[in-house]
C-alpha cells in the first residue's frame, strides 16, 4: 500500500504539469494568433508603404496574402509584383530627375525567416534574417536618358524617406534563385532584348538607417551583391555561332566579373561555314579559360553604363579566324573595323588601365582557290599587356594613346616582340608598330607560303628582323632591316594532276636575277629597306600590318619592283621559247609522217 501512494502523487504531478504546459501552450497560440491578426496588416503596410517612400512613387508592391509566424518568425507573401509607375517616370523625366533603369519583378511565392515582429511593434526595424525567392522574373528595362539627367532637387536618402515607418531594414540575406532575367536596351532603333535563364543572385548584408547611406561601398543598399550563372548556351542573332560559359560570377564586395569556360563556337565547319555566304565572311573560334574583369566600379556600370576597371585578365585562349579567298569580296571598307576605331563606336563608356594576355594561341587561315589548298600563319603563346584601353572622353583627354607590349613566337619557332601604339582620337585611325623577330629557319614558313603564293625555301636562316612602321587608314611603311644568309627559292606550279611541281629553271632565275643571298653580304654593306602598302579597302588592320611587313621583305631579299618585272620578261621569254621549241618539234614530227605516208604511196 505504501508503494501505492508514491506512484499516484508522481502521477497527479505529471498532470498538472501537462496541464500548465498545455494551458502555456493554448495561450501562447492565442497570443500568436492575437498578435498574427494585428502584425499582417502592420507589416502589409510596412512593406507597401516603405517601397513607395523610398522610391519616391517611382514603383509600387503588390501581393495576394501574407501569412505570419510569430513563433518560428516566418512569413510567406503570395503573387508578389513590383511594378514602375509609368506616370510618376514620365514626370521625373519631364523633371530631368528620372533613372536611366526601370525594373519589373514578378514573384509567385517569397519567403521570409527569422523575423522579429517585437522589433517592429516597439522599435519600429524590421529585421529579416532571411529571404528566399525562387524562380522570380526580373526585367531591366535600360532607357537611354544619358545627358538628360541634372542633380535632384530632393536628395532625401532611402533612411530619410521611409523613417516615419521603420527607423532601420535589416536583412542578412537575400537569395533569388533561377532568375529569369530580361534586358531591354533602347538605345537602338528597335529595342535589343536579352533573355538569361538560371540566375542565381544573392544580396548579402542589406542595411537602410541614418549612417547607411554613408557606405558608398553599398549596391542597393547591400554590402555584397553576387550574381552566377553556371553551364550557359545560347545561340547569337545570325545562329551562325553557339556562345559558351561554364560559369559567370559577379561580386560587387570584391569588385569583379570572372567568366570561365568561355567559347565562341561556330555552326559548321570552316568551308560549310563559308558556303552559307556568297561573299568573304571571317569565321571565328574564339575559346579562354577565364575573363577577370577586375576593381571594377560597380556605380559607374549601373548607373551610368561606364566600364570602369582597373584591369581585365585574359587567361589561357585560342583564337581561330578563317577565310575562303575563293568567295566573291565584300563591297565594305574594313578599315572600320580597326580596333581602335571600332572601340569608339562601342555604346558604353570603357575605361581599362591594363588588359593582361595570358598564354594564347592565334592561327590565321586562308583557302587558296588556285591551289585548292590552305595555308596557316600561327602565333603561339601569346603573353602582353596594353595600357589605356578607353573610349572615355574625359579620360582621353588626359592621355589618347593606348599601347600594347606584345610576345609571342611565329609558327611557334621565331621569338617576336612587337609594340602597337594606337592614337584613339585620329579619325583616320593613326598607329605605330614596331618590334623584332629572332632566329629562325626561313622553311618554318613553307606551309604557309606553298599553298598561298605556291613559294617555298629549299635553305635559309633569318638571323634577325627589325622593323619601324606607321600606318592609318590610307597604307603603312616604314623601316625594315632583315638579316639573313644562305637564302634559295623554289617556286612551283601544279601539274594536270593537280600536283605541285618544282618551276627549276624559273627557280633558278629567281635565285639568280632576283634574290640577294644574304643580308649583309661579303662584298655589300647592310641593307636597310624602306616598305609603303597603300591600303586597299577590303584590307583590314593585321591585313594592313602583314603586307607592310611582306613588303619591306620582298625589297630586303631583292625583289625590287625593277628586278620581279626583269624576273617576268625572262620568265615570258622562256614560256615564249619553249611554245616556239614545241611547235618546231610538232612541225618536224608531221614533216617526217608526210614523208613517211608519201614513201608507202609510191612503194
């Protein structure tokens, strides 16, 4: 009986504490039902009232339902759509005041964690320690208003507009998963729109009180802001070529743009490609490893579409340019195309202290139709860097020369350090270049030269090419000086099988009338020459440098314009003697078979 007793005051113990529990519990509900009813309009209004206060009317929120959490601190809104008000831009424009972006959002479902409503109650600050967005579709709408805009007359700070609510917005993070991001740009005649799915953007640290205004480190009022988008393809306008990246990486903390995995891939191959033309069309391969913009200012781009940066690294890339000289030429002038001419027509602002090339490889290809060949030019491990890349009218007041300090190795065998200087004010595109090739065997080059101008070196070393050169728009010359000793040609034609053949005695001419076989020689002093190519308009910039160059050769081996057209009267000579050599030797053999019949007649 005694055991009995202990076991039933532990068992009304336990009741009454299950009862106290649950009557805690039904209030504590109660409560938060209570303080749910009085929080959702309070935090609706909040939430409305502080997006119009602190866009000064410019956009407005809307939402089907919020439900609140007042023990777990959640808070889910519904349908969610943050919309311009288009009659309030077109005062602020009227007004001179307006922003050149307007942003359209659109989401089904939002999220938000760790709220403290007690805060908002008696402190008035909202403090979130979460928010999650998933599969929202955000629009830029960018709207050309640049030299439109003065300095507004209301300078309030985004604190000092929405205080009669909230004296502080605090949020840790901010998390928009696969975004669906549209851009539409109106500073063409028809407005460009881009489209980019599979955006993740996160919004670190986002803070509005008295002092926040004060960070100027801040992007939307956030200490970090980081966009990635991760194994993206799309096809360009033409779908002539696929754009590649493994991944883009924004972050506004560390003042960078990184793209890895990037590739320019076209449709077809390099003949397909240029039978979809009926004219020349460059197809281009273009693959690196990364592109690091980097200090970039974020402000500038979004503000006023400046690019800013301190420097962009180029790592590890393959460029791959092909022509089929087959194909009728374009009626264009590429001399638009010059790179620096073509940097001042770009619609954004550019501002690049230093552009760092890492390791790339170019290789230049033409098809032949004579020969029914290709032919290669390739440069190898290119490294360098160029200064002052800008388009910046302010900047280029302080300095209008960009230069670029170039290494790389021709045919992957002869070391070549140039320097380009470009003036980026001259209309006519003015530029130097000037730079040294070291040692190298001159046969390296026969597998470009042999299917190109069907020439080739059976012996010969360069031992040093010097060259000073200017250009612009109309031509390019300057001074050249190649040393190089034992040098012997070998031109070839193709036979009726389409075969090439060695052109001896045409060869020997060459060697003989035309080409000097070393510079210096024993009995000659150093030959300098002094190259001009007059610039034809299908010619582009690195067409225009190359002919100037292959210029100040052809003078510096000998072939002066006297002495190739002393080479083709010989050479015209020789083909006139040997169709006259042919005919004698036709006219005897039927001599000789007249004879022949005429003898078996009177037999």
């Amino acid at each position: 009986m005694d055991e009995v007793k202990p076991t039933q005051k532990k068992y009304k113990v336990l009741k009454w504490v299950a009862s106290i529990f649950l009557v805690f519990l039904l209030l504590l509900v109660g409560a938060a039902w209570y303080i749910n009813i009085q929080w959702k309009p309070l935090l609706s209004t909040a939430l409305k009232n502080t997006v119009i206060d602190a866009s000064d009317s410019l956009y407005a929120v809307d939402f089907s339902d919020i439900r609140v959490n007042v023990i777990t601190g959640g808070v889910a809104i519904d349908s969610i759509k943050l919309r311009p008000n288009l009659a309030i831009y077109k005062k602020l424009i009227a007004k001179r005041v307006a922003p050149e972006n307007l942003i359209d959002l659109s989401v089904e479902k939002l999220v938000l964690k760790n709220v403290n409503p007690l805060k908002v109650y008696k402190y008035k600050k909202l403090d979130i320690g979460a928010i999650v967005i998933d599969a929202p579709s955000l629009s830029v709408f960018y709207t050309k208003l640049r030299g439109q805009i003065i300095k507004k007359e209301d300078n309030r700070t985004a604190y000092q507009r929405i205080k009669k609510l909230l004296t502080e917005l605090k949020i840790s993070s901010l998390f928009l998963a696969d975004v669906r991001f549209k851009y539409v740009d109106y500073t063409y005649k028809s407005p460009k729109v881009t489209i980019i799915d599979k955006v993740n953007i996160r919004l670190n640290n986002i803070l509005v009180n008295e002092t926040s205004a004060l960070d100027s480190t801040r992007i939307f009022t956030a200490k970090d802001v980081i966009a990635e988008i991760n194994d993206y393809k799309f096809a360009t306008p033409d779908s002539m070529y696929h754009i590649n990246f493994k991944q883009f990486f924004v972050s506004t903390l560390k003042k960078q743009v990184v793209v890895e995995g990037i590739g320019l891939i076209p449709r077809y191959g390099e003949m397909a490609f240029s039978n979809q033309f009926e004219q020349q069309k460059e197809r281009y391969k273009i693959l690196f490893d990364s592109v690091a913009i980097n200090n970039i200012n974020f402000n500038d781009l979004l503000e006023r579409r400046n690019i800013n940066t301190s420097s962009i690294n180029i790592m590890n890339g393959q460029l791959s340019v092909f022509l089929n000289r087959g194909k009728q030429k374009r009626d264009i002038d590429k001399g638009q195309n010059f790179p620096h001419l073509a940097l001042q027509r770009v619609g954004w602002d550019i501002i690049a202290d230093t552009v760092a090339i890492k390791n790339m490889n170019i290789n230049y290809t033409e098809f032949n139709p004579q020969t029914n060949l290709k032919g290669t030019i390739l440069f190898r491990e290119l490294n360098g860097l160029i200064f002052n890349v800008t388009n910046d009218s302010v900047a280029l007041l302080k300095n209008r020369f960009a230069n670029a300090y170039l290494q790389t190795y021709l045919m992957g065998k002869g070391k070549l350090d140039i320097k380009i200087g470009f003036n980026l004010t001259d209309p006519l595109g003015s530029f130097t270049y000037k730079g040294s090739l070291g040692a190298m065997q001159t046969g390296v080059i026969n597998s470009l030269t042999r299917p190109l101008a069907m020439v080739m070196t059976s012996s010969g070393k360069i031992n040093s090419l010097d060259f000073d050169m200017r250009g612009n728009l109309k031509g390019a010359g300057g001074t050249m000086t190649l040393r190089y000793e034992d040098l012997n040609v070998v031109l070839m034609k193709k036979d009726e099988r389409e075969n090439f053949k060695k052109m001896g005695l045409i060869s020997l001419f060459a060697n003989a009338l035309l080409l000097e076989r070393a510079n210096p020689s024993k009995d000659k002093p150093l030959r300098i020459s002094k190259p001009y190519y007059s610039r034809p308009k299908d010619a582009s910039f690195f067409n225009l440098m190359w002919r100037a160059i292959f210029a100040g050769l052809k003078e510096s081996v000998g072939i002066t314009p006297e002495r190739e057209a002393k080479l083709i009267r010989r050479a015209q000579g020789f083909k006139e003697a040997k169709v006259s050599r042919e005919r004698r030797k036709l006219h005897r053999q039927e001599k000789r078979a007249l004879k022949t019949e005429n003898k078996s007649k009177n037999d």
